[in-house]
C-alpha cells in the first residue's frame, strides 16, 4: 500500500499542483491489493468529493490547512494498515515521514523537490529528515544539484521526473471573453511577495521601449496573490497601465483563451524549479521568453521553442520581445518546435511510466504489482 502526502492538488492551479495531480492519476493506475491513500492539507472536502469520482481507486482525504489532523491521520493510517511506501510531496513532510518509519520499520519513503525550497540550506530538522529519505524526487537536474550540494544529499539517491501536460487535448477557446486588441504579451503566475523573481515587474518596465517599435503592444496578467498591488502602482508609474491587464485568478476557459490569443508567453523568472506554464504556452503553439535561471533552460531551449534572456536585463527582454512581435515566421517557428518538443518530453504517459518505475523500484519485493499502464515495468532487482 501506498500513502502520498500532498499540499495542494485539486484546488488551485500552478506547477506543483499540476505535479500532484498526475501524481494521483499514476496512482490510481498503479496495481494494489489495497487502495492508495492520498492525503492533503490544503485542499477542501468539496474539491476532493469533486476528484474521486475520477480516481476511484484512490482515498482522498482533505484536511483544508488542518495540519495536525493531516499528520494524526497519517500516523494513524501507518499504525492500522500495511503501508509500504510513502511518497511525500513537499520537503516539510520529511519529518512526518520519519515518524512514520518508527511505526513502520520495513517503509521506505521519498520526497519529491522541486525548486526554491531546496535551493538553499534547510532548517536543521528537515534537512536531516531529507537526508535520511530512501529516495527523492527531482522536478529539474537544476533542482536536483542545488539540494545536493547545499543540504549535502546522496546523488545516486535522486530520480528525475519532470512535470508533464495535464491537458490530454486541445480544446477551442470560448467566444464569452474580450480581450484587448493588439499584439499580446502573456504571463501566467503568482504575484506573492515571496516570489518577487517570477519577472513580471521587468515586462512592465519593459513596456514603454516595447511600444516605441510595437505601438499596440497589450500584456495580460493571470494570478493574484499579496504583490498585485505592487504591480498594479508600477504599472502607473511606468506610464504602461493602459497596456497592463491583471485579470486575477481566472477559470479554466479563460485561461485557454488567453493562451489562444496571445503571441507571446513571457515569463523571465529566476525562481523556476521547472515552470509547468511553459507546458501549458508550447500546447498552444506559442513561443517563450524565459530566463536563463533555474530549471527554465531544461524546458525551453533557446533559439529553438524559444528565447532566453538574463534574468532583469530589460534592455535585452524588451529588444527580444519586439524581434518575436515583428517576425511571425519565428513566432510559428519557435512556437510548432516547443509543440513538438512538449509531445517528445513531456506527456502524460512518459511521466507515468517514469514514476510506474520509480514506484516499482522502491517498493519492498512483495509489494510489486503489474500497474494498469500500456507498458509494464518489471521490478527492480
């Protein structure tokens, strides 16, 4: 039996997310005597009600930031039933992991890392808990030599597993939403204070050199979160904020229509582990602008799906963005190779045959089930 432990996964978009939702559909694949248990803390009882109907061998179970009651159901689950594998998705639960170790002696677990939380050295308590983990999961060979080197982790212990499309297909946008006319810019992100390096300040002040050469230049915004306001005054400020849309949080169909209608996705951050809304951009035929930091250049390649620009060189962004909007050839060109490259990488099966393998390899002998995926993998010996 398999137990997973997940922040956010049904309730919200963005990278880790997305990460934890193909999570879940592997394990809902993957062969058991017993179902999986998935908990998470984040998520509310209604999201969760929503997803199991999609995951029926899975038990979900959501905690809505309860956190002691997630890990008094953890530990009582690894004290009533035989779990033999824990797969934790975020490096705070590491400590939980080793707890339930005591109440299982013969578990093994791993954790998954994926950017910025591992990039630096880690509190003392979690570090040694990473440590003492029989595997970890890397979203990007960035992340992964960055949380070795500085939290002192076992190399040959680290899997790579990037991030996949959610999007099996491509659905036509809805006609319901106007958007500006013009040539369209387009990032999708948190605007937190904590991550004030996602970039998106750079593009504003970009704005007014862009218009110089592309008078009809218009940059649409998707997400929220406590630095919107910051962003909002310096769009004023630039003299751009009739060109800058913040459209918030938006749902699904939105989303896929920004995607359509934009020429460009633009998001030159020094905080990608991976960036799964560079995913979501090649799905859409569309080329990138990204920086040349963290796990971004393992997803966009530079002159071939995209370009990538130093992180805050707004001289270098803006001339890279009006060299994209007055050149469609390139657009289309850079746009049908990251299509192609999104289908040879990064799909759904390739992740869930990655991770079937994984499973396999790490789980105790009699754990070995033939998982429900068009290509078997064998135990590891």
């Amino acid at each position: 039996m398999i137990l997973a432990l997940q922040t956010n996964t049904f309730g919200c978009h963005g990278g880790i997310p997305a990460y934890n939702r193909l999570v879940c559909r592997v394990l809902n694949n993957f062969g058991s005597d017993d179902r999986n248990h998935v908990l998470i803390a984040m998520d509310s009882s209604q999201e969760v009600v929503r997803a199991a109907a999609s995951h029926p061998n899975l038990r979900l179970a959501a905690f809505d930031g309860q956190r002691l009651s997630f890990a008094k159901t953890a530990l009582g689950i690894a004290a009533r039933e035989p779990v033999e594998l824990v797969l934790a998705g975020h490096v705070n639960y590491a400590p939980l992991c080793v707890l339930l170790k005591r109440l299982r002696p013969r578990m093994r677990f791993g954790v998954v890392v994926y950017g910025c939380e591992v990039w630096e050295r880690i509190p003392p308590i979690r570090r040694w808990a990473l440590q003492q983990a029989d595997f970890l999961i890397s979203i990007s060979g960035y992340t992964k030599q960055l949380a070795v080197d500085v939290n002192k982790l076992r190399d040959q212990r680290v899997y790579l597993l990037p991030n996949a499309l959610e999007w099996e297909t491509d659905k036509d946008s809805s006609d319901a939403y106007s958007l500006p006319q013009g040539t369209k810019l387009l990032s999708v992100g948190r605007l937190d204070t904590t991550e004030r390096r996602k970039g998106f300040d750079t593009i504003i002040e970009s704005l007014p050199f862009i218009a110089q050469s592309v008078p009809d230049i218009q940059y649409l915004v998707i997400g929220s979160g406590s630095d919107l306001e910051r962003h909002r005054q310096l769009a004023m400020m630039t003299g751009v904020s009739d060109r800058v849309h913040f459209l918030g949080a938006v749902d699904e169909a939105l989303l896929r229509t920004c995607y359509q209608s934009s020429e460009i996705f633009v998001m030159p951050s020094a905080q990608e582990g991976f960036g799964f809304v560079y995913l979501e951009a090649m799905q859409y035929r569309k080329p990138i602008v990204a920086a040349t930091s963290g796990g971004a250049p393992e997803v966009v390649q530079d002159g071939v799906t995209g370009k990538l620009v130093e992180y805050g060189n707004r001289e270098q962004l803006a001339q890279t963005i009006i060299d994209l909007c007055l050149d469609p050839n390139m657009r289309q060109r850079l746009g049908e190779a990251g299509y192609q490259r999104l289908n040879e990488k990064f799909t759904f099966s390739q992740f869930q045959q990655k991770l079937t393998d994984i499973l396999l390899r790490e789980s105790p002998p009699k754990a070995c089930k033939v998982p429900h995926t068009d290509e078997s993998a064998s135990c590891a010996s």
